[in-house]
C-alpha cells in the first residue's frame, strides 16, 4: 500500500467532507450529542472546506490515493485533524501532526495550540500536548491544548 501526506487542493474539498463528517458521526458521535455532531459537521460541507482551503494550510494523508486522515494548520494552531475511524491507531494522525510541527517549526513558532475534542484528548497527550483549559460552545466541551519545544 502506497501512502503519502501531501497538501490538500480545492479538487480534495468533497473527499476531506465525507471523511469529516463520517469521522464525526462515527468516532466523536462516542462522546458527543447528535446535536453537537449535526452542528459541527454543518462547518465542514464540501463548500466550508473550500473555504478553509483558502484560509489555512491543509494537508491529507492518503493510503492508494484515497484519502484517509486531513490536519490543518492555521498560524500555530492545529485545526480539523481527523483520520477515517477504519485508519486509526495506525500511525497516520502522528505523522500529519509531525508534518504540522515541522512546518511550524520551519515558520518560526515555538509551539503548537489544539482545540481538541474529548474524542482526541489521549492522542494529543501521546504526542506531548498539555490541557490548558477547557471551553464551552454551547454543550460542546473542547480541551484547549499546547505543545512547547
């Protein structure tokens, strides 16, 4: 199997979508509502990733050209990491985020922030990230995190 990380292009919009929104409703759906599902996967429809393709630096990680796992970077905050449920646990969520901090790194940042869901707090901590403080959107609980070097 042929795997790559790679930057997103406006051609990869529909393909980050579906990948989003099935990772929503199938890993975090675990820890939280169908309301917080259904709102936030609202902020990643096809034409909202197009957007945040203009806005952020947007990577893929795909396995025989599928993509399987998308992180995003935007200034030193880690933005939208999610890799298909099927995928996880086999290392791609790591080296995207190794990806990320090399680019950080490489723009002159001394650390990393990540609003993370509850669903992702572990991974973060196996990645050396710290919990500063928790936020509320409405029901919706983020764990706000950082990583200093």
């Amino acid at each position: 199997m042929e795997d790559l990380i790679r930057m997103a292009t406006r051609e990869d919009a529909a393909n980050i979508s579906e990948l989003i929104v099935n990772t929503l409703r199938v890993s975090n759906g675990r820890d939280y509502s169908p309301d917080v599902i259904e709102q936030v996967q609202r902020s990643f429809s096809p034409q909202a990733v197009l957007v945040l393709l203009g806005k952020r630096q947007v990577y893929v990680a795909t396995l025989n050209q599928h993509i399987v796992a998308t992180a995003s970077l935007d200034q030193d905050v880690v933005r939208s990491v999610f890799v298909e449920p099927g995928c996880q646990g086999k290392g791609l969520g790591k080296r995207l985020m190794e990806r990320l901090q090399s680019v950080a790194v490489s723009q002159g940042f001394t650390k990393l922030h990540v609003p993370s869901s509850i669903t992702a707090e572990g991974f973060y901590r196996s990645l050396g990230f710290d919990r500063v403080r928790d936020e509320y959107h409405g029901t919706e609980r983020t764990i706000i995190m950082q990583k200093q070097w």
